[in-house]
C-alpha cells in the first residue's frame, strides 16, 4: 500500500483562527469577485519551514476545486522556478485575493481596499513575522502598530517573489504599514517577477505575438535567478541557469502531492488542463466550472 502525504491544512495558530474569520462579500464585492466559489487561503508549509513565500494575484478555475493557490499551468511554472532555486518543499503561497477576479481592472480597484488589506497583512504577519513579533488582529487598520501575539512558529522566510504589479502593490502596503514590518521587510529579498501567466495576457492586450511576450517574461525570470539564489538557502543543488525563449516541459514541475488536501486526485498536480470555465453565456459561464480527468489519466478500460 502507498502511503500518502497530504496538507494538514489550518490546525495551529494563528492559522486556525485566520480561517474561521474570513471576510466574505461584506469586503468583496461580488461584482468584482466570484465570491460564490468560495475563499482559497494558501498553498505549502505553514509550520515555519517554508523559505520563500510567493505572492500570487487570485485564485484561478483549478484552484476554485482543489482549495489551494497556484495549482494550474501557472502553478507548475512557479514550481519549476522554485525548482531552480533547490527549493522542492520549503515554500509557501499566498494570494493578494481570497477570491477569483471578475474582470482584470477588479484587482487593480480594491488592492487598497481597508477590510481586504486587514485580513492580508494578517496572513503575511502570520507567514512573515517571528513568534516574539507582532500580529495583526482583526481589529487592527493597517496604519496602527500591530498589537504581540504569538505566531506557530518563528519565520525562517529569506525571500519574497512577488508576481507581477498587484502582488508587488501588495506587500509594499504591508512592509510599509509598521514599524515591525518594515523592519522584517529589510531582512528579505524581494524579487518582483512578471507574472507565470503575463506572456498570454499581454499577447491578448498588445497584439504582439506570443513568442515575443513569453521571451520577455523568461528573460525577466532569468534576471531574478542570480539575487534570488543568492538569498535562499537550498534543499537540493539549485540550477540557476538561465530559461529559453520559449516554455520547455523542464521548466514546469508538477505540484507536489503535499501540498493538496488528503485524497486529492493525481491528475489534480499534472501539467495537463482539468477544469475550464465553461456555458452558453457570461452567467452560466460564471456559474459553471466542467472538470475532465485528463486523458492521460484514464486508467479504467475502454467502455
């Protein structure tokens, strides 16, 4: 018999409470937020192990069913990042959101947005901040020095990717909004990357071709390594070497089954699309997320 490892999910402090007081669609207006999907809180080791926190933008279709951050094709490509790092398992992920966006401009609107911004810096102090720091309560805006609670465990993160503009926005409003914060932000390398989906997105908006947009996303990528390496402590031999002009299937890593909820499916970490937005019009389409097994995965015989 196999044995399995899964995610344990929020069983310690501070993140036992942090998901039992959520906000909803008091702080997320769903016009702006598929709030009706439900709030998708992290991905990766919360007992003070992790390395390196990324800060992702929301969550995306696969993530709206497998309850964790960054577990699509952007995933897998932020996982081969932090493969070249020698970082397999000591990570962790947040979201600038708990909610997918409806319409890009959404995120940009409500990055600033008090009650959003209260529940985010309580995960960062969470993820961020020694045992012997300070930790937000709910109470607490953003510009008030924060009052000591004690975290599960002192924070061994030496470095911060942030992808792309929000999630940059984001933790600046965080180091910027304490004195102790500020102070923790001085002891970590920020790498601000473009985003694992900003070649696709710009093709879209531009009209410039995609081979010239993945190019410059991987260029930039490539830029961070030497810094980033510099300021991460490895689990295995990291790989700096620089990307390609293009994706190779080396450069994207399965998500780890550790990081999923117990009985997650395989095919839930492999590279190949599962789950799509799918319907006839906008409110179905926003209603209706159709899920696949791979073909690759279809293990029982031909019916």
């Amino acid at each position: 018999m196999v044995t399995h490892r899964s995610c344990p999910g929020y069983v310690d402090e501070p993140f036992a409470s942090l998901v039992a007081d959520y906000p909803g669609a008091e702080a997320y207006p769903p016009g702006d937020f598929r709030v009706e999907w439900g709030p998708v809180f992290h991905r990766g080791r919360l007992d003070g192990s992790a390395r390196v926190l990324v800060i992702g933008q929301d969550p995306a279709t696969h993530e709206a069913i497998s309850r964790r951050v960054l577990v699509g094709e952007a995933g897998q490509r932020v996982q081969g990042l932090l493969a070249r790092l020698g970082i397999t398992h000591s990570y962790v992920m947040l979201n600038v959101y708990l909610y997918s966006v409806f319409g890009q401009a959404a995120g940009y609107r409500h990055v600033k947005d008090p009650d959003i911004v209260d529940y985010r810096h309580r995960w960062l102090d969470a993820v961020l901040l020694d045992s012997a720091s300070p930790s937000v309560s709910p109470s607490v805006t953003p510009s008030v020095t924060p009052s000591v609670t004690p975290s599960v465990a002192s924070s061994g993160v030496t470095a911060v990717i942030a992808l792309g503009t929000l999630a940059k926005r984001a933790f600046g409003l965080w180091e910027d909004s304490s004195p102790e914060r500020e102070a923790r932000s001085r002891r970590l390398h920020l790498a601000a990357v473009r985003h694992p989906t900003y070649a696709e997105g710009s093709a879209r908006a531009s009209g410039q071709p995609l081979e010239d947009t993945t190019a410059a996303q991987l260029a930039d990528w490539s830029a961070h390594l030497p810094a980033l390496g510099a300021a991460v402590s490895p689990e295995v031999t990291p790989n700096l070497r620089s990307y390609g002009e293009s994706w190779t299937e080396r450069d994207l890593v399965a998500i780890p089954e550790q990081d999923l909820p117990p009985g997650a499916p395989a095919w839930w970490r492999a590279v190949d699309a599962w789950a799509v937005r799918d319907g006839a019009d906008a409110q179905e389409k926003r209603a209706t997320i159709r899920v696949a097994v791979p073909k690759g995965a279809r293990s029982w015989p031909t019916l």
